[in-house]
C-alpha cells in the first residue's frame, strides 16, 4: 500500500538533525512521495534544494501569506524563476491568513485592512504565475475561507486549489469541489475534538481529496504533541479510511490518483 504526503515543511528546523531517517521512516510507512512547501523564497529554495537531494522528495514554491510583511512588492519574477525546476509541482503554499490581524496585537485601526490586502495582493500574483505557467495552487486560508473562495474562483478553468488542512463545513467542502479544486486532511482527522472535520470528510467525494501531515505540525494520535513527520500519514490514512469506510488499498489507490492528476510531475 503506497500513500503520498503531499505537504511537509522538511526545510523547517526541526527535521534538521534527522531528515534523511524521517524519509527512510517514511518508506517504510509506505510513504513514498513527498512534497515539501515553501513558504518564502528561501524557503521554496531550500524545497528545491531538498528535491534535488532525494529522488522521492518534490517542492513546491511559494510565499505564506503568513510573511506577508516581509515580501516584496512583486514575487512574481522569482517565483517564474524558482518554478523553471524540473521538480517543483505546484505554487504555494500561498492564499489568506486572518488568524493573527494587527489588531490583536497592536491595536485597533486601518493596519487590518492593509494587511488584509496586502495578502490579497500576494495571493493574487501567485495566481496569476500558476495560471501563467499550468501549475495548480496549494491554498492556506485560516480564518479567511470565504475570501480565498472568492479570489481563486475567477481562476476557475485555469488552475485547481487544493485548500489543505481542511477543517470547514460540508458546504464550504462542497462549493470547493464544485469549481473543481480539491481539499486535502491532516493529523486533526484523528483528534477526538474534531468531530466536525471527520463529518465534511465523510461528506468529501474520495476522488476530491488528498492526505498530508503538514509536518512538523499537527502530529496525528498517537503522536499528538508531539513532532509531526511524513511517516505519520499512514496513522492519517487508518483514520480517513474508518470514516470513508474503505479499505486502506483503496484509499492509498484513490488518493495516490488524485494527487498524480493534481501534481502531474508525481507521475
């Protein structure tokens, strides 16, 4: 049985001691490809760097919406530039975060909606790259849904999402799968407090969703609390298939497919 993470974080620190055990961990879990996420340039380089390192390892090039403050006017002409690479597959991780606004740190006023657009901006010029050079799109939108909706439906024909580490209603599931993007499940599947994530999960056609780990975040029971890596998919899986009610050859089948047709550079 073969699954894919299809985003990690491998670039960040805390795989900085043990990272090729991490990947030999993750084949023997029958993980046995993994893309790694920038979140900035340097990030989306040292993805690269990471690609180029182990043959099962593909990047993908972007800037979190989370760094807004410290990115350029226009990422644009480095992004076109990081994703000449023969294994970069996709742009992001890109889109809206609203979860921690100025206003919650240094007081009322207009900095919000600065912010706001700010991110809009970037999440725009991502975008347009994709669409410019046939990527499709990894979607962060933290507290932001309805707005990421919003500026990725005009794209609609000519790049797919896949909104990760899904956690909204079977509606908003639903208005993504109908404009043919894709939703994609962490570790939080597996946490006894989220049963609302396992219920749009249930909803979630099998075809239209993916599984990743988000590494080092979100580590699944029963490694919660603890570092997350690309191994821990398949205790992501188990969860994922008891609530498909599939087995786990079918599920593995299922997302393996859809991630190639999303990631066509997987193949």
């Amino acid at each position: 049985m073969l699954f894919y993470d299809t985003h990690a974080h491998l670039d960040f620190p805390d795989f900085a001691h043990d990272l090729a055990d991490a990947i030999e961990r993750a084949k023997a879990a029958g993980v046995s490809k993994i893309i790694t996420i920038g979140t900035d340039l340097a990030s989306s380089a040292r993805a690269i760097e990471l690609a180029e390192r182990f043959a099962n390892v593909y990047a993908a090039v972007g800037w979190h919406p989370g760094h807004v403050s410290e990115a350029p006017a226009d990422v644009r002409p480095a992004l076109r530039k990081l994703a000449s690479h023969p294994k970069v597959v996709a742009i992001g991780e890109t889109g809206l975060d609203y979860h921690r606004l100025p206003s919650k740190t240094a007081g009322f006023g207009p900095a919000d909606e600065q912010y706001k657009q700010r991110q809009a901006d970037l999440f725009q010029q991502q975008l347009e790259v994709a669409a410019e050079l046939g990527f499709n799109c990894i979607v962060h939108q933290r507290d932001s849904l309805q707005d990421a909706l919003r500026q990725i439906e005009p794209f609609a024909g000519r790049l797919r999402g896949v909104f990760h580490c899904f956690v909204d209603d079977v509606p908003a599931m639903q208005r993504i799968v109908a404009m043919g993007s894709l939703v994609s499940f962490t570790g939080i599947v597996t946490f006894k407090n989220a049963q609302n994530v396992r219920d749009t999960l249930a909803a979630a056609p099998l075809d239209r969703l993916m599984l990743e780990t988000d590494c080092p975040f979100l580590a699944p029971m029963p490694y919660r609390g603890k570092r997350c890596e690309p191994a821990y998919v398949r205790e992501i899986a188990l969860a994922i298939a008891q609530v498909k009610n599939c087995t786990l050859e079918e599920l593995g089948k299922a997302t393996c497919a859809t991630a190639e047709a999303f990631f066509p550079k997987l193949r």
